[in-house]
C-alpha cells in the first residue's frame, strides 16, 4: 500500500485537469496569444504540480516513513528517511 492509497483518485483527477490546462496552454500559444496570459497559465500549472506534490510528500511521511519508524527497523527506517529528504531536496528546488 502506498502512501497516498486513499487520496488516489483525488490525485488523479487532479492530474487530469493539470494536462487539460498544459494543452490549454499550448492551444494558447498556437493562437499566438499575449505573453504574459501564457506566464500567467504556467505559473498556475507550477502551483498545481506543486500541491501535487505536497500531498505525495504527506503520504510518504505520515505512511510510509512512519511505518519504517514503527518497525523499529533501523535500515529500512534509515531508507525511507534518506527518500524523504532526498524528495524534499528536489521539491524545494523547483520553488
């Protein structure tokens, strides 16, 4: 069971309408429209990816690593507490 098992479906949803936005997007720029809408459109995009993220971030804290600190397994809570920062790492560098 993954850590966001009980938001799937909200996630993919959410997945969803960000693709319809990204061709949106390029619908936008085939049409040749003004710059800043297109900026405006991808921020937003950027800001929906991101609280996708946040919710996959959530789900690996409060299930997956919480679990390998539950087991009192020292490696496999040493595994999963290196994939989180790891993950933190990489999200924080897209902000």
């Amino acid at each position: 069971m993954t850590g966001y098992a009980h938001d799937k479906d909200a996630l993919i949803k959410r997945l969803h309408r960000i693709e319809g936005q990204v061709r949106g997007i390029e619908r936008m720029v085939d049409e040749d429209r003004y710059c800043i809408d297109i900026l405006t459109q991808i921020a937003a995009v950027r800001t929906a990816l991101e609280q996708v993220g946040a919710k996959l971030l959530e789900g690996h804290v409060t299930h997956c690593l919480a679990d390998a600190l539950a087991s009192r397994d020292e490696q496999a809570a040493s595994v999963k507490t290196a994939e989180m920062l790891d993950a933190v790492q990489r999200f924080v560098k897209t902000q």
